[in-house]
C-alpha cells in the first residue's frame, strides 16, 4: 500500500496528537466564547477557504472553517492547493492509497482521482506532493471528518476555467467537499497588508472576477478565482468567516501574512 508520507509535521504543524487536538480545542473555546451570531455554527459547507501557513499563525482562522465543514457530514474531500515547491504544468492528482496524519492515516478515494485524470486530463507529478499548502489540511479532516476519504489536488501553471471545472463536477456530488488552499498577501507592513488582502475579501465576498485582479495577492489565487467561477455557476454563497494576519500571533507589524476562512452555502 502507498502512502503519501507526511512532509511538514513537527514543522508546519505539531507532529503529536495530542497537541494537534489541544490546540483545535482550544480555538473552539475562543469561537464559542467570542462569536457574535451563532447561527453561522450551523452552516453546512459545500466548500471552504483556508490558509495554509503554520498552525500559530494560521490555524485558529482554518479551524473555524474546518469546524463548520464537520456539518455537511462529507464522505469526500477534495483538497486543493498551489505548489510551493516545484514547478508544474496544470495540476497534479496524489495518486496513493493512504494519506499520513499524526491523528491517524486517512484512505485516498482511489476511484475518484483516477475519474479526475480521465476526465479532466489531469496528471500524477509525484514530486509536487510534498506540498505544505494541501498537507496542513490534512489534520483538520482527520479531527472534524474522520471517516471521510481524500483527494489531494496541487497546481502549478494552471487555468481557472479549467480548475473550476473540476470543482464544478465535484460538487455535483452532495456528499464531496472542496477545500481551497490559500494565504493571501506576503510580507508588507501591517497597513499595506489590510489593503490589499481586502480586495480579496471583497472579491470573495461578491464573487468578483475582475477585482480579484486588482491588487488580491493570495498565492492560491488560481484556486480562488476557479471556486469563485463554479460559485457563480451553481448559485454558492460565500460567507467570510474570519480574517487575521500573522501579527496577531507574532506581534510583528511590519512584514505580515493574511490569512481568511469562508464558507460556501446553497
């Protein structure tokens, strides 16, 4: 049996259970304790967007989302998220049986990678899967969906159109969910960073093609800018769930990371 082996644990993220656990617990509290409107705990996602940067940093913002993604009782995920690391044309589909996480391995939906390839002419790289973008996600599944099985997607030099058509098949199936990949704007000073990463959060907001364009600068953009396109096309709402940078965890203004979650609701 193969095994897409974890790259990142113990890096990215703890590589103990139990600190994984603790730490998702711990968000709970701030959100049940803090959250304005509580009906948004019961959204049911269809998909979700999240960041990608270090648990610290970025992990209370994915959790809120992943949290509400335990909603939709999903027995599908398909994670999608850009390649940091390695060069590559179109996107390439994890072509291994199981995938690696400290709470326990989760089963790769064989069938529906190989439909991916068929259909799509998508493409097995096998050294684009070392991805930290797709890999964070994994825990969260693991924590909120354990039953579920995985599609781990990573793109490279790819087309929107093309991308969201393969998000589009996949939410045809009411029991996949999508998870899009993203951090948004990198290493400006705390002001320049608010301004830009809002582009992206109105964008999202307004499932706005043409302002993603002017100024978003979220390093899974081609991710975003496909689920905004399927969004449009089969009536998904979006709801922004939260926005933070990374000077709230480091207390460093002046070369920070953005980071959202949104949910997609019919």
């Amino acid at each position: 049996m193969s095994i897409r082996k974890d790259a990142v644990a113990g890096q990215f993220y703890p590589a103990n259970k139990e600190e994984i656990v603790k730490m998702f617990n711990h968000y709970n509290e701030i959100v049940d304790k803090s959250i304005k409107d509580k009906r948004v705990l019961d959204l049911k996602p269809r998909a979700v967007i999240v960041p990608h940067a270090g648990y610290i940093y970025s992990a209370f913002t994915a959790n809120i989302a992943f949290r509400l993604l335990k909603n939709s009782h999903a027995k599908r995920v398909v994670v999608i998220g850009p390649s940091h690391r390695v060069y590559l044309n179109g996107t390439s589909v994890a072509e291994y049986d199981s995938y690696e996480t400290p709470l326990g391995n989760l089963p790769i939906e064989r069938k529906l990678a190989d439909d991916l390839i068929e259909k799509f002419g998508l493409h097995f790289q096998a050294d684009a899967h070392s991805e930290h973008s797709t890999e964070v996600q994994m825990p969260f599944v693991k924590n909120y969906l354990p039953n579920a099985s995985v599609v781990e997607l990573v793109y490279g030099n790819e087309d929107p159109l093309q991308l969201a058509k393969v998000i589009e098949f996949l939410l045809q199936d009411k029991d996949t969910v999508v998870v899009i990949s993203t951090d948004l704007s990198h290493y400006y000073d705390i002001n320049k960073a608010k301004q830009l990463d809002t582009v992206c959060l109105d964008a999202v907001a307004n499932l706005n093609l043409q302002e993603l364009h002017q100024g978003c600068e979220a390093c899974g953009k081609i991710g975003v800018e496909a689920m905004l396109i399927a969004a449009k096309a089969n009536g998904i709402k979006p709801t922004l769930l939260d926005y933070r940078t990374s000077a709230d965890a480091s207390g460093d203004d002046t070369q920070v990371v953005g980071y959202m979650s949104v949910a997609f609701t019919r």
